[in-house]
C-alpha cells in the first residue's frame, strides 16, 4: 500500500479523514463541525474573491502572501474566511517540510480577519507538526497557485449530485478523473497531494509529476502497461511488493536505487554473484548480509573478498551452502564494518566488507547435481575443473550462465514473482529454441527502441534463429 507508515503520517491520515466527511461528504467544517463552511456557497465566494482576482489581477508586488489574500478576502462572510482558513490547512496537511508553528501562524491569522473568529481544534493544528511528503521550493513559490486549485477543486465538487460524490469517493479511479478534471495552472502538485490525502492506500505520497514519471521509466519491465501515471504505478506497487512487502516507499534506498540512477545494460548491467557460505549462511542469512574480511591473519587479500567493493545495489546473489539455499538482491552497498559477533569463531581479521541483501530461501535446496549443464559449466564462474564450487567466498557468474541460472530458476528469481511473463518467451521455447530471457529482452527492446539492430558473434551463436523467430 502507498499509505506511509509514521505516527505523524496516521495523525495526518485520520485529519484527512475527517476532512473527506465534513468536508466533501458533507457541506462541514473541519475546525467547527456542525457549520456549514464547506458549502457551493462558500467555494463560489472565495472563487469570485480571491482565485479571480488571483488570475485576472494579480498583486505582483513583494508583499506577504496573508497580505495579498487579505486585500482579497478580508472584507468577505465569517464563513467565508474560516472556509479560506481550512483550505490553508488542507494546503499543508500533506507538506513534511515547512514547521509546524509556520503553518499554524498563517491560519491563524487568516482566522482572526473575521468578525465572528474561531480557533483551531488542538488535535488538528498538532497534525501540522508533521507531514508525509517533501514538497520542494514550489510549494511556497506557488503557493497561491495551490490555494487557487483547492478552491476550483471544492467549486467544481460542491457542484455535483449526491449520487456522484458518494461514487467518487468510493471509487479511486473515479475520484482521479475529478480531480484531474479541475485545471491546475502552477499547481499540479496540490492535485497529486489531494490524490493521496483522500487516497492513502491507492495513490503514492508524492506531489511531483516529475517524480513520478522517472519512477514509471524506471521500471519498463513490469508487467502492465496501464496508462496513467497513477495506474501504472499502482501495477509497478504491486511488481515490487512480493520482495520488497506491502509498505515498501519508492525513497527507500534500496528501492530508489533501481530508478534514481537506471542501470544502462551496456555500462552497468545487473551482475550475478554467487557465493559460498558454507558454515556462515545461518547467521549471515538471519542478519540479511554478507561479509568479507579485507585480509587474512597474515595480512594477504584475495580478489574473491575484494569482489565485495565491486557488488552493486539491484545486484542477485545466489547463496551455496550445500546446495543453492536462497536467492537475494542487494540493497545497500559495501561499508567497511568490524566482524559481526556471531562469526567470531572465524580466525579472519576483524576488519571486513559488510553489503546488506534481502534473502528469499528456496522451499528446498538445490544440490549442485541438479544443475543443468548449461548452469555447471566447469572452468567457469564459481565451478572448477571438475564442476565442483570453487573454495572462494565471492565470485562473480558469467552472463550467459546467469541467463541460464535464472531460467532454471523460473519464478524463484528475484523479481520475478507474480509477475506474468510474456508469452513469447514460452513459444521461443516451444519451437525448440533455448536463448536466456535477457537476450530475447534484450533483443525486443533494442527493436522496439529502433528498429536496426546489428547482431554480432561467431557463427553458429543462433543470430539468425534470432532473425526468423
């Protein structure tokens, strides 16, 4: 789910409930329920008063913002003001960086421009302490762009049947086409906070369409293709969520990881590691790491422990222990850590590698007879002459082994749960041909990006079987 998981964030959802039943439910009040300050009315006043004024005539002088919007509102209804002061407060409901005490000056000062003044609940302005999302510098720069879309938002909703808004409200989706429904010049990212303060389980805590858009790049490879940003990461959620569980942020280092800095295939493809844990897999497996000494009690260093700086975030392990055990990807790269306290019995020097990495056992290890010749391939990667595991910790797995690994694999790969593959790698399959799923990707891609692609190899490498499939 998309809802954060933070007291502060709860304070906030339970404040946003309260805004979604007194507010858009109900012609409400958030700050005095039993008014009707969120009313057709109200929204019209405040439209013609400062949204208007804002668009035809706006005050390009260097004055305050409460300054400018009292010029415009100040002489406008008790209710009107106080609905000018909740909107404020749905304003900055969602917004993690400006204080607390910022947010609740501003308010209430609007509020004291009444004739008839009222004071917001305890309960409500604490929420303000708090927030869910970064909201950058456009936030404050545009904030009466922001303050002008809640108001057209309310406008537009107040407008509708009963019928319709207990439809909406029930229906996301529904909800979505609303919201996007109202024009948002300079303040598109009030419309992406009002998606997640209504929506916390369905929409992401994040206010930048920008934002979201790398996100969507970043994963080309899930399965879907909705279109929308919101439903395509909806579907790219819930890609993830079988390695990552249910409350996973796309800020989790980890996570970010994969779409903040996309690997290109031709400079940094994700690597196969495999690595040989022998008689530390049980407590590196129940801390979710790896670690490697820089050097023996001798002071010598060994390229299979050096391999550790070279692991990358997004990188699969593969974890031998008597058979392969479990699958993991990397979440945090090396940092210099002392030996951990349950591999003490070890004589390594004290001084290590240490990567985090998220573990998936297998319901069942698999012994190293049960590899395909194609896997156990001896003289390669981390087999020896005579096919047997090499007696080194880190090592890293040929490409086209790794292709074969993972097809062996199947859905037990990192990433590759619940996701539907395509059906064209089952009829590749099918006609007798057996390529690696990341060359066929590989391959589809590179078509569908331009549709010239040379093939190189020596004959007899399946370049045109690859043509006539």
């Amino acid at each position: 789910m998309a809802r954060v998981q933070t007291a502060a964030a709860e304070a906030i959802y339970l404040a946003a409930e309260t805004f979604v039943d007194n507010a858009l439910r109900r012609d409400d009040s958030l700050f005095t329920p039993g008014s009707a300050i969120w009313s057709l009315a109200g929204a019209s006043d405040l439209d013609a008063g400062f949204v208007q004024s804002f668009t035809q005539r706006p005050d390009t002088t260097k004055r305050r913002f409460a300054e400018k919007f009292r010029d415009q509102i100040g002489d406008a209804s008790p209710q009107t003001i106080q609905l000018a002061a909740e909107v404020l407060y749905v304003y900055f409901l969602i917004d993690i960086d400006v204080l607390g005490q910022t947010k609740r000056t501003l308010i209430d000062e609007v509020l004291s421009w009444s004739a008839e003044p009222v004071s917001m609940p305890a309960e409500l302005a604490a929420t303000l302490d708090g927030g869910i999302a970064s909201t950058g510098t456009g936030f404050n720069t545009r904030r009466p762009n922001y303050v002008a879309y809640l108001i057209e938002f309310a406008k537009m909703w107040k407008g509708l049947a009963a019928s319709e808004l207990e439809a909406a409200l029930a229906d996301p989706w529904r909800f979505e086409g609303l919201v996007h429904s109202v024009e948002a010049p300079g303040g598109l990212g009030e419309r992406e906070a009002l998606l997640h303060l209504v929506f916390p389980d369905t929409f992401e805590p994040i206010v930048s369409i920008g934002m979201k858009q790398q996100i969507v790049a970043g994963f080309p490879q899930a399965p879907g293709g909705a279109e929308g940003l919101d439903r395509r990461l909806a579907e790219i959620r819930s890609y993830l969520t079988p390695e990552y569980g249910e409350t996973f942020t796309f800020y989790q280092d980890d996570v970010a990881a994969l779409w903040r800095t996309p690997r290109d295939p031709k400079t940094q493809p994700v690597t196969v590691w495999w690595v040989n844990q022998g008689q530390t897999y049980a407590e590196e497996h129940a801390g979710g790491y790896l670690w490697a000494p820089k050097a023996n009690e001798k002071g010598q260093t060994m390229e299979a422990w050096t391999n550790m700086e070279l692991v990358k975030v997004g990188d699969v392990i593969v974890h031998y222990a008597k058979g392969i055990r479990a699958l993991s990807r990397i979440s945090k790269e090396w940092e210099t850590a002392e030996r951990p306290s349950e591999l003490a019995k070890h004589p390594w020097e004290r001084e290590g590698y240490k990567v985090l990495t998220r573990y998936t056992e297998l319901a069942e290890p698999i012994p190293l007879d049960a590899l395909p010749p194609d896997v156990r391939r001896p003289s390669q990667g981390p087999f020896d002459t005579n096919g047997d595991v090499k007696q080194r910790y880190l090592l890293a797995v040929p490409k086209d082994m790794a292709g074969a690994l993972e097809q062996f694999l199947g859905d037990s790969w990192p990433g590759r749960k619940s996701m539907e593959r395509h059906p064209i790698y089952a009829s590749i399959a099918e006609k007798g041909f057996r390529f690696p799923d990341w060359l066929v990707t590989d391959y589809l891609l590179s078509l569908a990006t331009k549709p010239f692609v040379l093939l190189s190899g020596i004959s007899g490498t399946g370049k045109t079987k690859d043509l006539s499939l």
